[in-house]
C-alpha cells in the first residue's frame, strides 16, 4: 500500500500529468502505476518537451521527415504511437475496474478550438487511430468544443474535456454531456462505457487573482472554487434528471484538478492535492508534484471540508471586485493560445 493507494481508496484518482517515450519504455510508467497512479494525460506542451529532450525520438523523427508527410501528420504519428503504448501499459489497470480508471489522453489540434465540425471529426479520426478501449480525446471548453462534446458522446466516444476555470463554464458542459447522452440511449445505444472528466485548472486562477486579493484571500481562491464546483456536481449529477439516467447505464462526469503545480514558491507544493482529495474525481499531477505527495502528501478526504467558508471567500472575492467568470474566459482565452503556440513550436522541427 501507498498514499497513492490511500488516495484511490478515498474514491479519486491520481493521474501523471507527462509523457514520453522514455517514461514508458524504461518502465517508469508501469512502475509508477503499480505505485497507484491511475491514468496519463498530455497536451501539446508536454509533447513539445518530450520530442525536444528525449533521445528516443531521433531516430524515427529523421526517418518521418525523409517521408512524404506534413509536420502534423509526423507529429501524429509519434504522438498516437506513445498514446498507443501508453494506453497498453494503463489497460490492466482500466480492465481491473471494469473501465472506470486507466486512462490516456490526447488532444486535438489547438487551432480547431473554435470549430465543432472540426473538432468532432479530428477527434473521431484520432479515436480511430489510437484504437485502444482506455484513450480519452482531449477537446477545449469553448462554446465550439461544448457543441462538439455532446455529438462525440453521441457517437460513443470518451472525452476530456480541458480548460475548463469556472461553474458556469463546467455547469454548460454537463448539460451538453447529458444531452448526448439521451441522444444515444433514445438511439437503444450502450452509454456505459463512455467516460467524461472535465479538467479544472487550479494554480492558474490564484497566479492571476493574487496580487489584486487582501492577503488573508491569497492562494484560496482556486480551491474554494473547486469545492464550489464539486457542490454543483454533486447537485446536478445527484439530482433526479441524471439518476434515470445512470439506471439506464450511464456514467457520471467526474471533475478533474489540472494545473495542479504550485506556481507560488510560498505555497505548500501540494496545496492543490491535499487540499481536494474527495470521491469520483481526478487529479492529474506533473511528475514534481506527484513525488512531492509520495513524499510528504496527506492521504485524507478533504473536498467537502469548510465548503461554506470557501463560497464565502468566493462571495468576498466578488465583493472586492473580482468577475470569476470574466476572468475564466481570459484564462480559457490565454491557456489556448499557449496550446497554440506549443503546438507550433513542437511542429517546427518536424518541418
């Protein structure tokens, strides 16, 4: 048993926030899952890192390039490959749960942000490519992937659902995932083992807020916004509407902590771990952080502690002029574009 394992036992799940290619063939991954890690995600930035700085690529980079491909289509074939083998290594896992935990996630190209019909079909094409039963697509939280969300879970596909930095944005998202949902079951489709988490970023939120907060507010505001939106959570996926709905073999959305690296040196490096731990949810960690709680991390359930002082500091946030939902967009806005721009920087040697 590990703390990791104590954490699992408390009802979430521990993600990696990486990958590479030397992660999963050293045996790192498979060691850290049987530590009680319990699934894998990845973005562009994370790849950009890894196809920069890990020897086990040059070779197949310099053959890909000597083929007639564009940068992407390269990109691809290194990233579905990693996310294949990542996903073989986390399948015991996801068959040991019965499909609940043990997931990888890949994102769809950045700059289909603003476009459903782009976003759905690329997402269908990756699924299809990954062809693996545990792969999460990973689509951002505009109004463009909300409106994508609902036909993917339609046509059956599991989804992560990423930058996400509000209630109201999260709350827009469980009506599109419920819709899709009663789409397929009027269909006689099977729901069940379609798999939505919606990533909630942390640390970003405090980084922005702090220097505009009193000091007794400082480093509190992200959490307390967790723990008001695991309320909503509990209310809408607990409420009548969505119990017929999981009679009939759906599963409920679970929240996912993401951007769970402390940014402040000041700040406990596992603030936002100890801080959320709470049942039927996700943290994903960079690897700094999760050797951080190994460490010296608190095993214990804490997402629904003092929940009326964390809507009173939301209420107080407010009060000192603070828009939470003004400032999602501009973090929804600005988390795109460093996507984007990782994107493009990891494509350019693939050129």
């Amino acid at each position: 048993m590990t703390i990791l394992s104590d954490v699992k036992a408390l009802g979430q799940q521990i993600w990696l926030d990486n990958l590479s290619r030397s992660l999963i063939q050293s045996g790192e991954l498979a060691e850290m899952l049987q530590q009680g890690v319990c699934g894998v995600t990845s973005n562009p930035a994370i790849f950009q890192k890894a196809f920069a700085g890990d020897a086990l690529y040059a070779d197949e980079i310099a053959h890909l390039k000597q083929q007639n491909l564009s940068p992407k289509q390269r990109y691809e074939t290194l990233a579905i490959a990693d996310v294949q083998a990542a996903c073989d290594v986390c399948l015991p896992e996801f068959e040991s749960t019965g499909g609940k935990t043990g997931f990888v996630s890949l994102e769809v190209a950045p700059d289909l942000s603003q476009d459903t019909e782009g976003t759905v079909a690329e997402a269908k094409r990756l699924h299809a490519a990954i062809n693996r039963p545990n792969v999460l697509i990973k689509v951002p939280t505009t109004d463009a992937g909300v409106a994508a969300l609902e036909q993917l879970v339609e046509a059956g596909i599991s989804i992560n659902l990423t930058l996400l930095f509000s209630r109201k944005q999260t709350l827009k998202a469980y009506e599109a995932y419920t819709k899709g949902i009663k789409a397929r079951l009027a269909a006689s489709k099977p729901v069940d083992h379609i798999q939505v988490v919606a990533s909630f970023f942390l640390s970003r939120i405090d980084s922005a807020l702090d220097a505009t907060l009193p000091e007794h507010l400082q480093g509190k505001t992200a959490i307390a916004l967790a723990k008001a939106a695991y309320l909503d959570w509990e209310a809408f996926f607990g409420g009548e509407h969505f119990t017929q709905l999981a009679a009939q073999g759906a599963n409920r959305m679970q929240l996912l902590w993401a951007s769970t690296g402390v940014k402040n040196p000041a700040y406990p490096d596992t603030l936002y771990v100890d801080s959320l731990i709470g049942a039927q949810t996700v943290n994903t960690v960079p690897d700094a952080t999760l050797k951080a709680f190994i460490d010296h991390g608190t095993a214990k359930a804490t997402l629904t502690d003092n929940t009326d002082e964390a809507l009173a500091q939301l209420a107080e946030a407010e009060k000192a002029g603070i828009d939470l939902e003004a400032l999602a967009v501009r973090l929804q806005e600005d988390g795109l574009k460093q996507f984007e721009d990782a994107f493009n920087k990891l494509l350019a040697p693939l050129a």
